[in-house]
C-alpha cells in the first residue's frame, strides 16, 4: 500500500511467520475506480503506466511509489514464495 516502505512489507512476512501462518495469502493493492486508493494514486502520480480497466485484477502491480516499484514488489513475492 503506499506509505510502506519493503522493510514494512518483509515485517508483515514475518509477523504472518512468528503467527505460524506460513503460507499467506498475498495480493498486491489494486486501485479501483471510485476508491480512496485510486484517487491517491490519480493525486500522487503513483499509477506504473496509463491506466486502463484491463488492469484491474490482483496482480497488476498498477501502483509505483517513491519508496517502491512493481519490479521490486515483483522481487518480494518471489523470494516469498521461496520461505
């Protein structure tokens, strides 16, 4: 979600881990139409490309914030997938 940072992301990883939650459920943060994340994406600059309907769907890594982008979100859920 913009705000966090990937030290954020790893420390919700590990929370899930010490919980003995080992396989998460992990989607990445879509921006719907109409919603409070989109019109902070639309405010901040924070869509990775032109935005499109095809887009939305869980995944779509749609959102790049100064603190990160999709291909390092990308980096994240793979090494995840890994522990």
């Amino acid at each position: 979600m913009p705000g966090e940072n990937i030290a954020d992301i790893w420390k919700s990883f590990r929370f899930a881990a010490d919980c003995g939650c080992f396989i998460p459920n992990i989607s990445v943060a879509t921006p719907y139409p109409g919603t409070e994340l989109f019109d902070i994406c639309l405010k901040n600059g924070y869509f990775a490309r032109k935005f499109s309907l095809d887009d939305l769907f869980v995944r779509s890594f749609m959102i790049r914030t100064p603190e990160w982008d999709e291909n390092k979100l990308r980096e994240v859920m793979f090494w995840v997938s890994f522990t």
